[in-house]
C-alpha cells in the first residue's frame, strides 16, 4: 500500500499544479509595480516581475483599482465592508464598458419591453376611460329626463371603475420599473465619468 501511494504521490502533484495554473490563467489580470531604481514593471504575473514590491490591479482601461486586502487603520469595519463592495462594483463597471455611449446603449436596450408595457397599459387605460365617459353620459342623460338608472348600466360603471383602478394601479408599477431602470444606468455612467477622471488625474 505504501508503495502505491509513493507512485500516486507525483501524479496528484502534477493535477494540482494543472489546476493551479488553469486558475491563474482563467483570472489573468494586468498589475503594475516599481523596484528600487523607480523602473516601472506591467505584468499578468505579479509573482514574477513584481514580487516583493508594492503592486497595483489596473483594469483594461488604466486605471490603478484599490487592493482589496488593503486595510486602512482609520476605518470601521463596516465602512471597509462597503469600500469594499464599491470596489467590486466598480471593477465590474470598468470590465463591463469601454465608454458611456456603452452605457447608454445598455440602457435603452434595457428600456424596450418596459416601455412597450407602458405603452400597452396606456392605450388600455384611454379606452376604458373613454367606456366610462359614454357610460356616465348615459347615467346622466337619464336623471336628466327623470327616468330611472337601470341596474345593469350602474354594474357596467362600478366595473368600468375597477377597471381603471386595477389599470393605473399596472400602470405605475410599470413606470416605476422604467424609472429604476433608468435611474441605475444614470448612476452607472456618473460613475463611470468619476472613475474615468481619476484615472486622468494620475
């Protein structure tokens, strides 16, 4: 049994290290570092041209990303969690785009099926009120003759109401998800212009 696990023991090593640098290559990054003598270094591999010197993650773009694992001794714990989650999200937003015209393509790809939703739940909403109105005409054309209201026409009202609440009840509910969408991809090129003018301040 021993002699067996000695002729496995190279074999597993070997799978590690396979796996090991199919991590690396799937996580491949640009890094940049300084020795001594101020020669700067960019590299996918920091372990090799940047070992043992300070070292910094830059996206496609140039621009220097926070260390994750760089504490800061003013900080509380919860104000380095959420610099933390601002980092992540922003890396995602740099890896994601190249301009805000991107964005703004994102947004109104985004915007299509809400927008026709609106626009559905709109045109429905006028012809029901437009049903109410005629409904109303009658209601009052007969009051105004003095004869009475028949029961089926005031169910027709009470149900045409109902109608238009549950309607713009859809309606806005509907608006406000082409709100939020908007207000997201606004969100996401204000920053996208505040990261991209840090970038030129260096």
């Amino acid at each position: 049994m021993r002699s067996q696990a000695r002729s496995l023991a190279p074999i597993m090593a070997l799978a590690l290290m396979t796996v090991s640098t199919a991590g690396n290559a799937a996580e491949a990054r640009m890094y940049r570092c300084k020795d001594a003598s101020g020669r700067v270094y960019y590299t996918d591999r920091p372990d090799v041209a940047c070992l043992g010197l300070e070292t910094d993650e830059m996206t496609k773009q140039g621009l220097v990303l926070e260390r994750p694992d760089s504490a800061r001794p003013e900080e509380t714990r919860e104000e380095r969690e959420a610099r933390l989650v601002q980092e992540r999200r922003d890396r995602a937003l740099l890896q994601t785009y190249t301009s805000e015209q991107q964005i703004e393509t994102a947004k109104q790809r985004s915007l299509q099926r809400p927008l026709l939703g609106v626009k559905y739940a709109k045109k429905k909403l006028a012809i029901y009120t437009e049903r109410l109105d005629q409904l109303r005409e009658r209601e009052a054309a007969l009051e105004k003759a003095d004869q009475p209201v028949p029961l089926d026409l005031i169910e027709n009202i009470d149900a045409t109401l109902s109608d238009i609440w549950k309607l713009e009840t859809e309606l806005e509910t509907k608006q406000r998800r082409v709100d939020r969408i908007v207000d997201r991809f606004e969100a996401d090129k204000k920053r996208y212009r505040e990261l991209m003018a840090r970038r030129d301040d260096k």
